[in-house]
C-alpha cells in the first residue's frame, strides 16, 4: 500500500483507497473514480461530493473468483469517463490497490491499449512493486490474453 501509484495511460492511475486524500486528487489531477473494491473502501467524501464521477465495482479479491466478472463494468466506465469533457485524471483502486485494480487495469491495457502482456504487466510492476499478486487473477489474464490471439 505504499507503494506509489502506477500510470497505466497518461489520464489513468491506480493504487490503494486510502491513499485518495484531498491533496492527491490535487497533486494528480484526478476528477473521476473508478472503485474495483466496496464502497467501504473508497473515502466517502468522494463519492459524496463527486457521485456522477464515481463508480464502485463491488469486485471480490478471492482465488476462487474469475476477475474478468468485472471487466466488462470496468472497461464501460473507463471509457465513458475518458469521454467525459470533464474528465482530466482517472484513479482506479481498490482496498489496497493490488489485485483488483491491479488486473483490471493490466487486462485494459492489453484489451484496449493494445500493450503486450509482459510488457503490461513489467509497466505495473516497475511502477508499483506490490501489484499483481493474486496467482489466480494473474492466470485468468494470460489465459484470455492466450485466447484472444489465437
């Protein structure tokens, strides 16, 4: 969780909740939220101040649940509020901006910014080390990523 933020777009970042203050949204430009956790895990001020700018995915961080459930909501959200004229910076988390938001972002980048998965995933890494660790979301993403190049 202390690990910095990663940019996976120049308008896109993503790392833990509790790191959403008032001066981060400052410091990053950051105008709309996209919550891959529960609502619990999103500072409310947020959410209470910003609620057209503000999406919770409500994902379950668990060895036993396909992450790629979520994608469709996350790529839908992504992409409504990179249109958004208001829009200047996108921060996407999760509880501790690990796994959740980790592979969603991970899975857009190849899917939409059409990033190679190693190099996605060496991208994340080297900007937030304690990323990508759930092995099961991890499999689940090079297994579609396999997929849909075959």
């Amino acid at each position: 969780m202390r690990d910095p933020p990663a940019y996976i777009h120049p308008r896109i970042l993503f790392g833990s909740g509790m790191s959403l203050t008032t001066d981060f949204v400052e410091k990053h430009s950051i105008t709309h939220v996209v919550n891959c956790a529960f609502d619990q895990d999103c500072p409310r001020w947020f959410s209470a101040n910003y609620p057209k700018n503000y999406r919770c995915l409500n994902a379950v961080d668990s060895l036993d649940v396909n992450i790629l459930d979520w994608y469709n909501s996350f790529e839908t959200t992504i992409t409504a509020f990179l249109r958004d004229e208001d829009c200047k910076n996108i921060y996407v988390h999760c509880q501790c901006g690990i796994n959740r938001s980790g592979f969603l972002c991970l899975n857009f980048m190849v899917k939409r910014l059409n990033v190679e998965l190693n190099d996605a995933i060496n991208c994340i890494l080297k900007q937030r080390p304690c990323a990508l660790t759930n092995s099961s979301f991890r499999n689940q993403i090079i297994r579609n990523s396999f997929h849909e190049q075959v």
